[in-house]
C-alpha cells in the first residue's frame, strides 16, 4: 500500500505569485454605413494600441494582426482607452474593465467607428 503524504513543495500555493491580467480580441464596428445580412459590419482592430490606467499608472499594448490582445495587470479596476478612437463614434467599449487575481479574464472590446 502506498501513502499519499503532502509534502512542502506539494504544499505551498502558487496563486499568490501567478500573474493576472486579461486577454481577448478587439473589433471595430460597424465598417460600412448600412450592415447588410451575410456580411460581415465589424473587423479586427489590427495594431492598434491600448492604453490601460488605474490610479495614476498606465500600462500600454497592442494587438496583433487578428486583433487578439494580452496584458498582465494588477487585480482591480481599469480604465481601458484606446489613443486611435474615433471621432465620430462612442470609443473603445467596455470603458473598465476588472482584473481578477491570479487569471487571465477573456475581455472582448469594441471601438465603434461612428459609421453610421
């Protein structure tokens, strides 16, 4: 018979050193004045920057061809904006975001272009 015993490395907890943040995919939308059925009315914003603020601190990134992001952040609340936001439309959306300790939340943004 074989005993199961924790040991200290066994033990100890990594949930206090994992790094949280988010990751996800920005679109923008809509593309085009009149969205029609079977075509697409949003795109990936490819390469475009984000700029994330809590408390005074910013943390910028990019996201990449397919517009997917990732950004290691604090736990907490934040502020999310994008320095290519349109002038017509409504900006980035969500505007904050939460942060959750040790993970990675999916959090999918939108920036409305204002096409309208």
């Amino acid at each position: 018979m074989v005993a199961l015993v924790p040991t200290a490395l066994g033990a100890t907890s990594t949930h206090a050193s994992a790094p949280s943040g988010l990751r996800g995919v920005v679109t923008r939308s809509p593309i085009m004045p009149v969205c029609m059925e079977g075509v697409p009315c949003s795109a990936p914003a490819r390469n475009t920057p984000l700029v994330f603020s809590k408390h005074g601190k910013r943390v910028r990134t990019r996201t990449d061809g397919l517009g997917r992001y990732r950004v290691v952040l604090a736990p907490g609340q934040w502020s999310v904006a994008t320095p290519m936001a349109p002038r017509m439309g409504s900006g980035i959306e969500p505007h904050t975001v939460r942060v959750f300790t040790a993970r990675f939340a999916v959090v999918n943004l939108d920036i409305d272009t204002g096409i309208r």
